[in-house]
C-alpha cells in the first residue's frame, strides 16, 4: 500500500475518483463529528484526501453499503456483519481511517 507523499498528491487522486458528494457528505459527517469549525473543515478534509488516497471509491462505496446494512438487526443484518466479504471491505476502509487519524488530528 502506498500512500501520497504531500497533500497535493491525495488531492489529485480524489478529485478523479470520486464523485463531489461523496467528498461533500465524507466531509459534513467528520464535522458533525468534530465540531464545525475552520480548524475541523480543514482536518476533515485532510481526512478524506488521506482515505480516497488508500481507498478506491468503488471499495468505498462497497464498504459503506456493508456499514449501512450492518445496521439491520437480527438474523437478517448477521450476514452483512458477519460475512468475511463485509470484514475485509470494512476493514479497508476502517484501515484507511485509521492512517487519516494519525495524518490530519494529531
């Protein structure tokens, strides 16, 4: 796995491969998450050129399906829980997640 080496990099990498709302709707839930301010905008937004770097938007995409129908309860949300498809996508993205943390909020 390689990830960008300056923030220019991720920048060009996200803006090809994924669509403005994904940006737009990754960015507006980081700053419900972290307060809505201008230092919050920029750490979020540092976020997600960090994670569209690591992660394609098509296993983005697939891995926030999985996350969504996680939430169904019982029998019938187990296997989107459970499946090892649902765990290798998710933990992709958490992965990616993870880097964006370590690079944009410390």
């Amino acid at each position: 796995m390689r990830f960008p080496t300056d923030a220019g990099e991720a920048a060009s990498v996200t803006r090809t491969d994924y669509p403005t709302t994904a940006i737009a709707d990754y960015v507006f839930a980081c700053m419900a998450t972290n307060g809505e301010t201008r230092t919050a905008l920029q750490q979020c937004s540092c976020s997600f050129d960090v994670v569209a770097s690591i992660v394609p938007y098509q296993r983005y995409v697939e891995a926030s399906t999985w996350l969504s129908m996680g939430q169904v309860t019982g029998e019938k949300g187990s296997i989107f829980r459970e499946s090892a498809e649902s765990k290798a996508a998710i933990g992709d993205l958490r992965r990616a997640q993870a880097e964006a943390e370590i690079r944009c909020f410390e």
